[in-house]
C-alpha cells in the first residue's frame, strides 16, 4: 500500500493518476477527500498534515509514504509563517510514518543553492532532513522549476510574457537553473520505490538544458510565437517586482514573493547525470516540455499571446 499526500495539489494528482494506472493499491490524504480524482484502487482519506488528524489511519500499513505538501500562505489563524508550519507538518509526519513501520518517505523538495538561502528554499531543505532522519530508506528528489501547465513558476513566467510587451527583468534573470519537465518529475517519483539506490539519499532531477531565467522567458515567448521586449534593471528588486509579479499574473503575493526569491542566485544540480542513469530516464529538453505544457494549458484554457 501506498500514500499520497497533497492528493488534491499540483504534483499530487498527477502522480495519483500515473500510479493508479498501473493498478497499485494507493490511498490519498487531503483535507476534502471528496476532491479527489475517483481512480479504480484509490482511496480518498481526510487529513490534516498541520494538525496530524488522520495521519495514523492513512499510514497503516503502508510501505511507502509520498510528502507531496508545501505551505506557502503568509501565515496561519494563529500567526505563525509558513516556514514553522511545513516544520510542524514534517515533524508530525516523520513521527507517525516512523511509528506506523513506513519503509520509505518519497519527498519533492527544491535544489540547494548557494548562501544564502531564501526562506523558501531553506524551509524545504528542513523538511527534507526531517523526513530523512526519521525513516531510514526514505528518498528526496530535488528540482528546480517545473516545466508543466499546473506548475507555479511556469504559469507566473508564461503570464508575463502573455501580459507585458516590455519585461523588465531584475538583475536575477542572468541566474542559472536546469530546469525539469512535469513529465520527468512524475517518472521519477513513480519510479522511487523500486529504486534501492535511491534509498536514504537525495538526488537532484533536472532537465538536460542550462538556462538563465532571461533565457527561460526568451524561449517561452518564442514558443507562444510573440516578441517580447527585454529591458534588464541592475538591481534585483524583489519585494516591490513581487508585487508588480502578482497583481499581473492573478498570484497570491504570498506565493510569489518566496519564488521570486529563490530565483536570487544559480539552482544548479550537484550531478544531473545521476537520477537518470539511476532510474533509466532520459530527461526531456526544455523547448519540448514547454511545448507540451502549453498545448495542455490551451486544452483547458485560452492563452491570450498564444
């Protein structure tokens, strides 16, 4: 049996779908069950990662567990951000998955940069740690940014070029990142539990293509068939550049703002040959994924630029 967590998110469903289809017993935590996919051999538990409710029953004989679940709001009822909550979630979990006999943790986290670290990012990497400290076989994947119709940082950078004919483009846009194509991070992360190298480790998945991030938007501008006009600034200008960011891509600040700062300096893998000589992957190049991503946003909803 395995876990799901974040069922309802992003990643979550998605990796639901890709194992369901290949008939593995799986249950699925989410705060509203009923928002689940309905998928042949899935069950739909509700839980709460911040309050631990449920997370015994869902972890029940389960072999292996997937931590599929970020927090990104400013901050709880309570007040507190959203760093302390991810740690409070990691925390409960780890406890629980270790008491429940959880052969391995599978976690999506962020690649480590350069200090410093933004909090974004370091908040990930203290999950990471709790998670692998708490059972021993468990496995964290790292990835920069997702190339995928439903991933947060493409839809912020395609809505830019969909909305500005002119992009000004803070001092960060010459940071280099590889990023990852939807379709990898799911293979990957399918693939984990019959990975025994992967086991105890973290590993970096990244695309086979070096950009900048001004390459990055350059390309996904080309590629929606649009010309786009750069105008670089000297300074990296994020807190007020966040909040001209969210107004025009309809993003919450408090999702953008974090991102934002994790574009501050190089997220370059530590070895990106490693992964997929390890799960036999080979990686989809950049242009690719964008292609596929937005021939999938298109399917579900117009693209003004397009």
């Amino acid at each position: 049996m395995e876990l799901v967590t974040g069922a309802t998110g992003y990643v979550g469903a998605r990796l639901l779908r890709r194992l369901a289809g290949e008939g593995r017993p799986l249950r699925a935590l989410a705060r509203r069950p009923e928002r689940v996919e309905p998928l042949e051999g899935v069950e739909a538990l509700a839980g709460d990662l911040v309050s631990g409710a449920g997370l015994a029953e869902a972890l029940d004989g389960c072999a292996t567990a997937y931590y599929l679940v970020h927090s990104m709001e400013a901050a709880a009822d309570n007040g507190s951000p959203f760093a302390d909550r991810d740690r409070g979630a990691a925390e409960r979990f780890a406890a629980a998955a270790a008491a429940a006999g959880v052969e391995r943790i599978v976690y999506l986290g962020g690649i480590e940069p350069a200090p410093p670290l933004s909090a974004h990012l370091h908040s990930r990497l203290e999950v990471e740690r709790i998670l692998l400290d708490a059972v021993a076989g468990s496995t964290a994947l790292r990835a920069s940014i997702v190339i995928g119709s439903g991933s947060s940082s493409f839809r912020i950078l395609v809505r830019l070029v969909e909305r500005l004919r002119v992009l000004p483009l803070p001092a960060w846009r010459a940071n280099r990142t590889q990023p990852v194509a939807e379709r990898d991070v799911i293979e990957y992360l399918a693939r984990t539990p019959a990975v025994a190298g992967a086991a105890g480790r973290s590993l970096d998945i990244a695309g086979p293509d070096l950009l900048s991030y001004g390459d990055m938007i350059e390309r996904i501008a080309e590629a929606m068939g649009v010309g786009r006009t750069p105008l670089g600034f000297g300074a990296s200008l994020t807190p007020p550049a966040a909040a001209v960011v969210a107004a025009l891509t309809g993003q919450p600040l408090e999702l953008v703002r974090p991102l934002m700062e994790s574009l501050e300096s190089d997220l370059l893998p530590r070895d990106p040959a490693e992964a997929p000589r390890l799960y036999d992957i080979r990686p989809l190049g950049f242009d690719r994924a964008v292609e596929r991503a937005l021939r999938e946003w298109e399917s579900l909803e117009s693209l003004g630029a397009r």
